[in-house]
C-alpha cells in the first residue's frame, strides 16, 4: 500500500506570537484618552470632594493650559481654549479611567495676569485659585505653564510662594514650557535651563522642567507619564 506524501502545511509554523510590552507613554496616552467633562464650579467649595489623585493646570492667562489639556487628551474640544485670554473662569474637572471608572482628576484653572480684566474680578479669580492650590485635600500635583517668551513671572512667583509649603510637604511641582514651535532652533533648551535655575535659586523644591508644543506634540509623551506616576494610578 502506497501512502500520499504528507500535504504541505496550509500554515507554516508561525513564531509564537509574544506580546511585546507597552511603554509608559503608550500606557498613558490611551488612559489620558479617556477624560471626560466632570463638572464645573466658580469657587472650590462648590466642588465634589473626591477621594481619587487631581492634578491642576494653573499658570497666566494665555499660556495653553487648556490647550494642553486638549492636547494630552488627544481631544479637541474638551477645554475650551482661545485666542482671546480670560477663556477659562471657572475650575473645570476632567474625571480619567477606563471602564467609566474614575481613577483620576484633571483640572483646568483659570488663567491670572490678564490685563483687560477689571481688578475686582482679576482679585477674585486669584483667590479662587489660591483657595483651590491650598486647600483641595486629593490635590497631588501641580503643572505649572508658562510660555517661555515671557519666562516665569512674577505673578507666577507670587503663585510658587502660594503652593511653597504644600510643595515642601510632597505635592508633586512640574513646571511646563508651553509654545515651543514659536521659538527659534535651540532657544529652547536656554529657556529650559534658565527656568530651572531661576526655580531653584528660589528654594522650591527641584522641579522638573518640560518642554512642549500643542501644535508639534513635543513633549507630550513625557508630559502624559509623568502625570499618570504623580497619580500613582498604574494599568
Ligand atoms: N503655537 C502655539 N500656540 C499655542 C500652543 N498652546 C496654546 N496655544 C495658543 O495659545 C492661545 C491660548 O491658549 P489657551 O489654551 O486658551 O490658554 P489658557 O492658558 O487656557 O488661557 P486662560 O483660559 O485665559 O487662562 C490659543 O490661541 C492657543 O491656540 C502651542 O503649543 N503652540
Ligand atoms: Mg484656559
């Protein structure tokens, strides 16, 4: 009895396939990418109290704080950001976590230092802000934006002796450079080393210094994982 040679594999042996392991920046961008609109509030006792980590963008008026919200989330329109500064006056919540669970806070600030606004108004703004920085309990850390034409100013001082002692007692403090792709080849990195100086000479706590742009995405990457370690959230 003759048997037929064995037919060829309709599928050759394929390499097992082995799941390659995801980057922080992977990790985070996917977890930044779920954000959605928690609620609004003109004072900080209008707020939810919550027991999940926040991270607040605070900094002038036209900085990109919103814009950069937007940016990391990979969502257009979840901030509103605008040409026109005075945009954000509110404190605006962003809940993250997948599966609709909350699992962190984002919030948006608004921004001080715009001229137009009557002092009345610029003086309860900065209260506001104050009150927030200082007293919100799930308060894990700071991004603090600036736009490196400007450097950081001297409300801006006034704002890092405001959050000084909660900075001393372990709250996380990043300074972000916003607006990159405004400046020419290699300022970029004198603004970063300037900041960093100028920041430390002052005694707060050494913070790191990012750079980035809403329009290129630099910095991006970066930005998103050190959020998501200042949670402590992991995936
Ligand atoms: N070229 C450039 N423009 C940017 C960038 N980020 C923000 N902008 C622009 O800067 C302007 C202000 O941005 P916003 O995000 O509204 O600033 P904000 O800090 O939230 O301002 P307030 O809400 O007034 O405090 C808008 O016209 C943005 O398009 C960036 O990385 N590059
Ligand atoms: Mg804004």
């Amino acid at each position: 009895m003759t048997t037929a040679p064995n037919p060829a594999p309709k599928h050759p042996d394929k390499p097992p396939v082995v799941a390659k392991e995801k980057s922080p920046a992977v990790i985070s961008m996917g977890w930044l990418h779920t954000a959605k609109f928690l609620t609004t509030a003109p004072q900080l006792h209008f707020l939810p109290e919550l027991d999940v980590p926040e991270i607040a963008f605070v900094g002038r008026s036209n900085a990109g704080k919103s814009t950069c919200i937007n940016t990391l989330t990979q969502q257009k329109q979840l901030a509103f950001a605008s040409k026109r500064p005075g945009r954000t006056q509110h404190i605006n919540l962003f809940s993250l976590g997948k599966q609709g669970v909350m699992d962190a806070v984002l919030t948006d600030l608004p921004g001080y230092g715009y001229a137009a606004v009557p002092k009345q108004d610029k003086i309860r703004w900065q209260q506001v802000m104050a009150n927030y920085l200082v007293s919100r309990k799930n308060l894990k850390g700071i991004v603090l934006m600036c736009d490196p034409r400007h450097g950081i100013t001297e409300l801006d001082e006034v704002l890092l002796e405001v959050i000084r002692p909660r900075v001393e007692e372990g709250l996380k403090f990043l300074i972000v450079l916003t607006k990159a792709d405004k400046l020419k080849k290699g300022e970029a990195e004198r603004v970063q080393e300037a900041t960093l100086k100028g920041v430390s000479k002052r005694g707060a706590a050494y913070p790191a210094v990012i750079v980035t742009s809403a329009e290129k995405g630099d910095g991006m990457p970066e930005l998103r994982a050190e959020i998501m370690r200042t949670t402590g959230v992991t995936l």
